[in-house]
C-alpha cells in the first residue's frame, strides 16, 4: 500500500508543476517572423501577377453608354432624403 501511495504523490507532484514561462519577447519574435514571411507571400504574389498576360495586355477603351436616371441620382442612397 505504501507503494501505491508513494507513486500517487509523486503524479500529483508532476501535475502540480508548471511549466517555464517563455522568455521576454518570444512572442514578438515569432510575431515578427510570420510577418515577414506574409509580407514576402504579398510581394511574390504582385511579382507575379505583375509578370502575368493580364497585367501586360493594353486596357480596353469601352463605348460611352448612356446613364440612366437611377444611376445619375445614385438610386436615391446618397442622403438626399
């Protein structure tokens, strides 16, 4: 019995112990590590969109259409009530 009692306190023992805090400013480092590989995501993605077909071709010049009255008045929304 004495066996099984020691064994009990020394799991309890176990459990009761915390772990170690991280040190100062880990979590800023890794912060600013997810931050710099998101901002390279970004700057790889623009290159390539800048460098893809669709960026390149010319703009299309559309024909002037007419604005109906709805559109011209903004359909009533824009606080003239």
């Amino acid at each position: 019995m004495g066996f099984w009692s020691k064994l009990r306190d020394i799991v309890r023992w176990l459990l009761r112990r915390s772990d170690p805090p991280p040190p100062p400013g880990t979590g800023q480092r890794h912060q600013a590590v997810e931050q710099a590989a998101a901002q390279q995501r970004i700057l790889n993605q623009a290159e390539r969109l800048r460098n893809s077909r669709w960026y390149c071709e010319p703009t299309q010049i559309m024909p002037n259409v007419p604005m109906t009255f709805g559109q011209r008045t903004g359909y009533g929304t824009r606080g003239e009530r």
